[in-house]
C-alpha cells in the first residue's frame, strides 16, 4: 500500500470537503436522481445503463436516501481515482514524483483543478465508478506485462519453485483483472474499450502467446459472469437496452465540424487547458494510449453529431492524465511561471463553479417571469444551467401533498428528463412521462390508466403546455405557482396542476 505524504492527504482532503459541502447544499442532478431511482427498484439491469450504480447505492438508501447519503459512493470513487492515479504515475513515470506546483505533485494537482472530475467526485453515475475502476484495470495490466519480462528475462535462473510462485501471482493477478473489467461492464457499455485498452497492452508487451496461457480465459469467463444480469435483463427485454445506446451514439444523420471543434473546447476547458499543450512536450506510451486513446477518438467523432456529453471522457482522460502529469512536468521544467500562471486560471475556473452551483447560478426571472403559465415564454431568461440544481425536491414535495389532499394516485410530467427528479423526491408515489416513448419510467411506472387523473409538474426554464387534448387529458386545473428561491433570487418556479381523465393510449 502507498503511503500518502502530508500534501497528498491535504490535496485530497480538500476535494473531499468541496464534495461534502456541495453535496448536503443542492439537490440531485438528473442523472443522479436517475441512478439512486435505479437504488428504489432493483433489477439485474435497466433501460440506460448497466446496474452497478444502483446496486452500489441501495445501501445508503437504507439510510434514508438524503442527499448526502446519496453522494458518498462518488465521493469515495474520487478518492480511489486520485490514489489509483498516483500509482500509475509513480509506476510509469517516477519523475512526477519529484515535480510540484503549489506544493502539490502534478498528477494530483491536474486531478484538484478539473472540473468534470470534481462534479463526477459528488454526482454518482456510471462515469463516476469507471474512473476508480480504469485505474484497477490499467494497474493489473501494468502488473501482468511487468511479470510477463522479467519471468522472460530471467527465466534461466530462477528454480522451480519461484516459477511456480511467480504462475500463482500472475493468475491472482488475472483472476483479479477479469472481477475489475466484469465490474467495469457492471457500471457502463463502454467499458468494452477498457478490455481493448488491456488486449492493445498486453500484444505490445507480452506478443500472441500470453493468449495460449489459462489466466486470460479465466479472466475473461469471471468478466463475463459478471456481466451475466446484463445479459439476463436484455434478453428478457428484447436487447432494448443495446439497441437504445447505439440510437444514442448515432446521434442526428449530420455530421459537423461545428459540433467536433465545440466539444473539443468544452473538453479542454473541462479537463485542463494545459491538456493539449503538455501531450505535445511527452513522447506517447502505448501503454497509457491504450486504454485512452480509442475512446477519447470514438467520443471526438461522434460528438459531430452532437450525440456526446463532456463527462464521458473523464475515464479516458483519468487513463492519459499520467502521461498528461509528464508532459506537465516538462513544461514546468521549461517555463515554469507561465505554467503557474495557467494553472491557476484553470483552479479558479474549476473553483468559479462551485459558488455558481450554489447561489443558482448569475440570472433570475423579472417579474412578469415569475408567474408564466406552462408552456408560456416572456420576455425569456437567459439560459442558466445553475438554476436546474434547485427546488425540485421542494417541487416533489407540495406535489405529494397536492395528490393527498386531491385523492390522486399518481404525478406526471410531459418529458422523461423532468422525471427523475420528481420522481425520486417524490417516492413512493409513482411519477409518469406524458410524452413517454417506452423508456425506463415506462418500465417502472407503466402508463396512464384509461380515465385516470394526476397532479402535473411543470418547469418555467423546460416548460410545456398543459396535456390537453383528445389523447391526453380533458382538462387541468392551476393548482400552485411553486417560486424557486435562492439567495434572494427567484431563479426558476413551478407550475403545480390537477390534470383529469386521460383520453390517451393507456395500459
């Protein structure tokens, strides 16, 4: 076990008082509260994504489910990141040991002023579990091609019982390698690249013949028992959740270049802005390319078709970031107060989301704003991504005290991503999506029974009109107009209706 000097623990220390503090102050994100539903109906897989982030959630949902309950898997999967991270540079390149900025060492400084990574260290998703585990994965890997040379090398003059000693670690070692990536599959489908990532290394270093050895099959039979809910759940499902990820990662029919150069500068900005600079200044290691650069590729191209989101790279670039601390290192060899300088641009960018994240953001609504009625847009608001962190378990809550008092059975929403929010603020209540298209709601909460009401939620900042019509409801009554207040702001506010007898397609 490595041993953290007082720096590293202060470092890392640090992260995890931010993640604390934000983490009890805002109320889950979408996503989030997407995966701590998955936490409330267990199953061997879901619609989106594989189960492990709702396996690993269900035991701190016997805690109540607070928010910050809800944020100590992440938290604990950053921590995990920054030591695997730490190994992986010491292993590879012993040099970033010696180099420090700010008085921290450099992989661990990179990993401080990210911001995806930090949101990723109190927002739980599958993103959140594959960093710890790409570290897991490269680390074994790193150990398999290690042995692999030196029983090579020194073959001629070990005895037989060393070689045997040598065999069972190396088959620990595997074993221990197919529980990572079947662990890996258990988080998120694209953990197939971390199993491209360990086949590209071991071929370099170790050639064809490692696949005539009996560890890597039963590496791959433990990954694959692992898997096997996956599997399970799909085919009871009609593979629907394959087929809904390669739609996903189709995206539109167009590719731009637009769409490619924007998303290269929001991963810049969300990763490092020293990232392209520092990999210019390091000779590339296969080993680290590996299992970095077919993803990172995939996702650039891709993103052309505007189907990607930032926080999809962060394994990818938790896998690069010690060949990125090397090039850094040479920089700060080379030019060492300009790369202060825009290292500290960078902390104070990561640092600027934060106080943002917790005041909602830098707009409010005026007056005429604050009272729009669903689907009713004046004088619109400046766009603020901030605001979507607060009110909704305000929102959840006057919603159940609204179907109690109107003896309604169920709550709705027109769209799926103003679902999770409401529905898991909302539990047990069933939470249904108006406009649903057969997706994980549809799963848990079935649709619409015929003639039946609900207590509709809107948003002002994604808002819709009521579900009037001949295959929605025959009315909606305003019930309460919800102001989302913070920091002396209204940000945001909901509109609470009764809406009665659904006329659509029911169950």
């Amino acid at each position: 076990m490595t041993r953290w000097p007082p720096r590293v623990l202060m470092g890392v220390g640090f992260g995890v008082v931010v993640h604390l503090v934000m983490g009890a102050l805002i109320d889950l994100s979408p996503d989030e509260a997407h995966y701590a539903l998955y936490a409330s109906h267990l199953d061997w897989s879901y619609y989106d994504h594989p189960p492990l982030v709702g396996w690993l959630q269900w035991l701190f949902l016997q805690f109540g489910g607070s928010n910050l309950w809800m944020r100590v898997v992440p938290m604990l999967a950053w921590v995990f990141t920054a030591w695997g991270v730490i190994r992986l540079s010491d292993a590879m390149y012993p040099q970033i040991a010696k180099s420090s900025v700010f008085g921290l060492r450099v992989d661990l400084l990179l990993l401080l002023v990210s911001p995806i990574p930090h949101l990723l260290g109190f927002a739980l998703t599958p993103d959140t579990l594959l960093m710890p585990l790409t570290c897991w994965v490269m680390w074994l890997t790193w150990q398999l091609c290690a042995q692999g040379e030196a029983t090579s090398k020194n073959a001629g003059k070990r005895l037989a019982s060393k070689h045997a000693n040598v065999n069972s670690n190396q088959l620990v070692t595997w074993l221990l390698l197919g529980l990572a990536l079947g662990l890996s599959g258990l988080a998120k489908y694209t953990a197939v690249f971390l199993a491209l990532g360990v086949v590209l290394a071991l071929c370099r270093y170790k050639g064809w013949r490692w696949l005539l050895q009996v560890g890597p099959w039963l590496a791959f039979a433990v990954a694959l028992l692992c898997v096997m809910p996956v599997l399970y759940w799909n085919a009871m499902h009609d593979w629907t959740s394959f087929v809904y990820q390669a739609n996903h990662a189709a995206g539109s029919q167009t590719w731009q270049v637009r769409k490619l150069l924007l998303f290269v500068v929001v991963v810049i900005i969300s990763f490092g802005l020293v990232v392209p600079w520092a990999l210019r200044k390091v000779t590339p290691g296969f080993f680290v390319t590996s299992f970095g650069l077919p993803g990172v590729l995939l996702l650039f191209y891709l993103s052309g078709r505007g189907s990607t989101l930032p926080h999809w790279v962060a394994s990818f670039f938790i896998a690069l970031l010690p060949m990125i601390a090397a090039g850094v290192v040479v920089l700060i060899a080379e030019h060492p107060r300009t790369m202060r300088f825009v290292l500290a641009i960078q902390a104070l960018i990561c640092m600027a989301m934060f106080p943002f994240m917790l005041t909602g953001g830098f707009s409010s609504e005026n007056e005429k704003q604050a009272h729009t009625a669903p689907g009713v847009g004046v004088d619109e608001a400046a766009k603020n991504p901030f605001a979507d962190l607060h009110g909704w378990s305000q929102a959840a809550e006057h919603g159940v005290r609204w179907a109690k008092e109107k003896n309604v059975p169920t709550m709705a929403v027109t769209n799926w991503t103003l679902a999770s929010r409401i529905a898991w603020y909302a539990r047990p209540l069933p939470v249904k999506v108006v406009n649903a298209h057969g997706d994980q709601f549809d799963i848990w909460f079935g649709r619409f029974a015929a003639h039946e009401d609900a207590i509709w939620i809107d948003w002002s900042l994604i808002s819709f009109s009521p579900p009037v019509g001949d295959t929605q409801f025959a009315r909606c009554d305003l019930l309460e107009n919800l102001p989302v207040r913070v920091a002396g702001r209204q940000i945001a506010h909901f509109n609470i209706l009764q809406c009665q007898d659904w006329l659509g397609p029911s169950e």
